[in-house]
C-alpha cells in the first residue's frame, strides 16, 4: 500500500464505519433496548481507531462525528426511561476520544524525541571516527616527519664523511684490480669489493635523496612515456625473476606537471619492489586511468597509475608502516625507498596509497594532478 493511499483509506474506513453504526442505529425500533445497547457499544470502535490512527485529533474528531449524528437521534426519538442513559454516553465518547488520542500523542513524541536522540548519537559517532581517522593520519605522518628530520641531519653529516674515502677505496680498488688477468682467483675478490663499494655508495646516494629533497622541475610529462621507459629499464631485473609486467594505458589526457626524473624514481622504486616482492615468479600489470571527474563534461584534473602484483602482500601490522623511513622486511633492505616515493609524490602535490592483503598480491594507487587541472 502506498503511503497515499493510506492516507485517504484511513478516514475513509472510520467515516464508514460511523455511517454504518448510524444507520444500523437509525433503523433499529426503540422497542429493541439489547440492540440499541449493543450498537451504542459499537461507536467506540471508530473512536479507539480515530486516537491509535491519528492522536487527540482523530480521538476527538470520531467522537464529535458520532455526537453529531447521535445526538439529534436520541433526542428527537423518544427513549423512554433509557434517554437518560444514551445521553450520558456522549460525554464518555468524547473522554474515551481524548484519553486514547492524548496517550497515542504522547507515546508519537517520546518516539519522535528518541529517534532524534539515535539520529544525533549515530552523526557524533560518525564525527568522532572521521575525528579518529585524522588523528591516526596525522599521528602517522608526525612519526614520519620526526624520522625524517632526524635522518637528514644524521645522513647529511655522516654521508659526506663516507662517500669521500669510498671514492678513494673505489679508485685505489680499480688501479689494484689490474694487476691480476680476468681468470686469475683474486681478481674475484676485487670483483666483490668493487660491487660492495657501489652498493655502499648507492645506499648513500639514497640517504642523501633524504637528506636534501631535491625541488621539483616540473615540466609537462607524458605518463606512459615514464611508464614504458621505466617498463624498458626493469625488464632485466623481471626477466630474471620470472615476472610478467604488463601496461595498459587509459586514452585521453595523461600529461601531468612534473619533475620527470623524480616522478621516475618514485615509480621506479614502487616497481622493484613488486618485482622484489616476486622471487618465484608472477604478474605485475602497471595501469592508467582517470577518476570519474564531477559530473558530465567535466574535465578530468587527476590520473591514476596502478601497479598491481601477485606478490606475497604485506601483513596487515605492517600496511601502515610501509612508507616510515628504513621499515623494511629485507636482509639487505634499506626501507627507504617508498619513504622516497611517498615524499615525491607528495611534493607534487599527487596521492599515493597502498591495498594489500596477506596472500594475495599488493596494489598501489598514485594519484597526480594532470597538466592544466584548476586547483586551490
Ligand atoms: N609490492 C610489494 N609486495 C610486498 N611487500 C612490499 C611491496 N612493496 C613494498 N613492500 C614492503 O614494504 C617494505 C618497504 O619497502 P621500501 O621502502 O621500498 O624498502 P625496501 O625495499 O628497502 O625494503 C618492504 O620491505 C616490503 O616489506
Ligand atoms: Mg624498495
């Protein structure tokens, strides 16, 4: 039943219910004083109705119908010694009315002044999460910016102080090296210390990223011309561990205001983790695409890039953690390179974050603001 036809079927069944007792009434002898009784009786029905249905006004409005059409009926029909009696019942149709009707009003607004009460309780609860969710962020972004500044004056000092007798050991190492022919067993050694001495230099050059962020150049960037270079570039590396890295590309704008070399980085970084994260093997589909834009017509001001592995996932502990500088999960991990990619994302007032599950494969989503977007 709609709520319209509710609306007209209600007065209607009481309308007809008072007409058929009255004329039920009307048609009854006065001799049959059972029946008059009984029909009497019967008034209450439209009564009680009118106050559950519609409070004081349809307790009070039934009651004033039925006084209406009684009254002149017991009064200009002669009852004899019962006229009294039928006279006193107008009075108790009209008290019946207004009992049921007040009671049905006040338990309407106890109910109404509840549902107010849940509305507001649910709307403070629903604040006090958002409220939570912001404190967790900013906690969590706190944490980072306390690491960071701690790291940059600590690596800033420290890495200069290396990375001058580690250029003196390289050159010394290489000079060294030339001694012995290629299949002579100690050149071996030289061989490992000149890849210790690259990998000590590179996990400096990292610290030293840290240190001092480099400002963003920003120039127009095509992504998939980023994405294919960088596809080109990692292709060894996934080759080598079995991976598959698939690229879709979204049509329409994908040239965004950036610094291109930092932008490659911070993909670059996102990309050997997932091949990192697949020793065995697996799929890595790196995609575009542009968020729906408000409303028809509108011109997109975003592009999403996907990367999405069949990897191992992250413990749910950790998802929260990925991006604080030096939180790895490896031996040889220096937890620094998504700390990177985060800050360049960042600094190019793009997005990054992070879907994972424990077996079953890890999904980074990077938002950047495409070239042109209108913005405050
Ligand atoms: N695609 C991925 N699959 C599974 N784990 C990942 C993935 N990407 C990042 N991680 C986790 O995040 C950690 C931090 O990554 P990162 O900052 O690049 O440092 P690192 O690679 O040196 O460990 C990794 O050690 C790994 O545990
Ligand atoms: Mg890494």
């Amino acid at each position: 039943m709609t709520a319209r036809t509710a609306a007209w079927l209600r007065p209607a069944v009481l309308g007809l219910a008072i007409l058929l007792v009255t004329i039920a009434h009307v048609r009854t002898p006065v001799a049959s004083q059972a029946q008059h009784d009984i029909l009497v009786r019967l008034y209450y029905l439209p009564i009680a109705l009118g106050g559950l249905w519609f409070g004081l006004r349809g307790g009070l409005g039934a009651a004033g119908l039925i006084t209406l059409v009684y009254l002149p009926h017991v009064v200009a029909v002669d009852h004899g010694a019962m006229t009294l009696g039928y006279l006193l019942e107008v009075p108790v149709f009209l008290v019946v009315g207004v009992l049921i009707g007040l009671n049905v009003d006040r338990q309407d607004h106890h109910r109404r002044g509840l549902e107010i009460q849940a509305e507001t309780l649910a709307r403070s609860h629903r604040e006090l999460q958002e409220q939570t969710r912001l404190l967790l962020e900013k906690e969590a972004q706190l944490r980072r910016a306390d690491r960071l500044s701690a790291l940059g004056q600590l690596s800033a000092g420290l890495a200069h102080e290396i990375r001058n007798p580690l250029g003196a050991i390289k050159g010394a190492v290489e000079i060294l090296q030339d001694d012995y022919a290629p299949g002579h067993p100690k050149a071996e050694f030289y061989a490992i210390l000149l890849k210790e001495v690259e990998r000590l230099n590179d996990v400096l050059t990292n610290f030293l990223t840290f240190a001092r962020p480099v400002t963003p150049h920003l120039a127009p960037v095509d992504l998939r011309d980023v994405l294919t270079a960088l596809e080109g570039l990692i292709s060894g590396q996934a080759r080598a561990h079995r991976v598959q890295i698939f690229t879709t590309f979204h049509a329409g704008p994908s040239r965004i205001m950036a610094d291109a070399t930092l932008v490659k980085q911070a993909f670059l970084n996102i990309m050997l983790n997932a091949v990192e994260a697949m020793p065995d093997g697996g799929d890595l589909a790196i995609s575009t695409r542009l968020p729906a834009a408000g409303g028809p017509g509108a011109r997109p001001e975003w592009a999403e890039v996907v990367f999405d592995d069949t990897g191992p996932g992250i413990q749910e502990e950790d998802v929260g953690r990925i991006f604080d500088p030096f939180f790895t999960t490896k031996v040889d991990g220096t937890g620094l390179g998504l700390a990177i990619t985060h800050r360049i994302i960042e600094n190019h007032r793009g997005t990054i974050r992070v879907m994972s599950q424990w077996g079953k494969g890890t999904t980074f989503v990077v938002t950047l603001p495409l070239e042109g977007a209108i913005r405050v």
